[in-house]
C-alpha cells in the first residue's frame, strides 16, 4: 500500500490522462493529484473509490497496482502484431518482386516504383516502433508521460505520415488502372496529371525512399515514444 502515489501515476497515466484532467473528474485541484502520486499525502477510503472509478480501474489496483503480467501480456500481444505487420509487408515485396519487375521492364509503369516507396519506409517503420517496444519489455524504455504535447507531436506525426501514405496509394492506384488498361489493350492509357509541386515532391520522395529507407525507424520509434497505440 505503500505504492499508493506511483498505482495512482501508473493507472493514470495508462488511461491517458494528465494530472489536470484527474484532478477536474475528482474535483480537486492538481496540486492535489501530485500529492497523491509523489507520496506527499494519501487519499481517504472514498477518494480512493472515485479515483479507481474515473481511472475505470479496481480499489485493489489503485491499493497495489496492476499485476505485472497483465501489462507485460498486453505488450507481447502488441509486439506479435507488428511483427506479424513486418512479416505480411516483407513476403508481399518477395514475393511481388518477380511481377513487379516484368511490369518496369515490359510496360513501362510506374506502379512498382510508387509501391516500392510506399513499402520500403513501412519495411523500417514497424522495425523502429518494435524494437521500442521490446525495449520496453525490457523495462530498458519507458513512453513519454501521456499528455497534451504528447498526443499533438502523435497526431503531427501520423497526419505526416498518413499524408505521404495517401500521395503514394493515390499513385498507386493510377498504376493499378494503367496496367489494366495495357494489359486489355485498351487504346488510351490512363495518365497521371502534370502538377509541378506534386511531381516534384513526389520525385524527392521516391528518391529519398529508395537511397534511405531505413531512416523511417526513427519515427517508428517516435511512435512507441509518444504512445502509439494509445493505451
């Protein structure tokens, strides 16, 4: 029981929450909280009953904390689905390469080269966020404290993220209906529209996904850091 402050901290900030937004749901204030969490002061039988319920936890966590098992299951099942994520995006590029090089060599599309940037961030991306999870199993790292800077640099970072995603799948797709179109013999082909800024951030894109691909476990890691997925 002695735990009380860091149980507190722990749930709290498993749940996501800052020490402000604990502090509104019990109405008190956050020098309170940091009270509670830093030792300084303990919460009486009822304080302890409100805080297990906005924390949507047991008195007995909030007494003794969460079972270290229960938290170390829930990381191993989040590291088996990115490894798992890995797996499917590696054997997709083995196994594509064959067809994937036909396509450059016999028509000329540039549905390869847009999949292939696309992909080959994404083959460091999952690598990046898994080793800090692992180093979290470890107890070797630890996520930033949950917050409200931490949940704008994780938003920034995956609309980053998702919008370069979206500009290669756009891409994609146009190379998806252009091999169709050849392989049906169709008498026009679907071309991608000229527009100057999006070709050439595209062209520094494909060029910089295919020289250093391995810098993408940087935010991979990033990720893990600023907890992704939440809790």
């Amino acid at each position: 029981m002695r735990d009380i402050g860091k149980n507190i901290r722990a749930l709290r900030e498993k749940k996501g929450m800052t020490q402000e937004a604990l502090a509104e749901a019990l109405f008190v204030t956050r020098q309170t909280v940091s009270n509670y969490e830093n030792g300084r002061s303990r919460p009486d039988l009822d304080m302890l009953v409100k805080i297990a319920q906005v924390l949507e936890a047991d008195v007995n966590q909030v007494l003794y904390g969460l079972p270290m098992d229960q938290d170390r299951r829930r990381m191993v099942r989040r590291l088996g689905v990115g490894l798992l994520i890995w797996a499917g995006i590696y054997l997709f590029c083995v196994l594509t390469a064959p067809t994937m090089n036909d396509l450059i060599q016999k028509l000329y599309v540039s549905l390869p080269m847009s999949l292939s940037a696309l992909l080959s961030p994404a083959l460091w991306l999952v690598p990046g966020w898994c080793i800090l999870e692992l180093l979290g199993l470890a107890r070797l790292a630890h996520p930033f404290q949950a917050g409200i800077w931490v949940d704008r640099l994780r938003r920034v970072l995956l609309i980053l993220l998702g919008l370069e995603a979206a500009l290669f799948l756009l891409q994609s797709a146009v190379g998806v209906v252009q091999v169709i179109q050849i392989v049906s013999r169709q008498p026009e082909v679907l071309n991608f529209p000229t527009i100057p800024v999006y070709t050439r951030i595209m062209n520094e894109l494909l060029i910089f996904n295919a020289l250093h691909p391995q810098v993408y476990a940087i935010p991979g890691g990033a990720l893990w850091l600023l907890r992704f997925p939440k809790p």
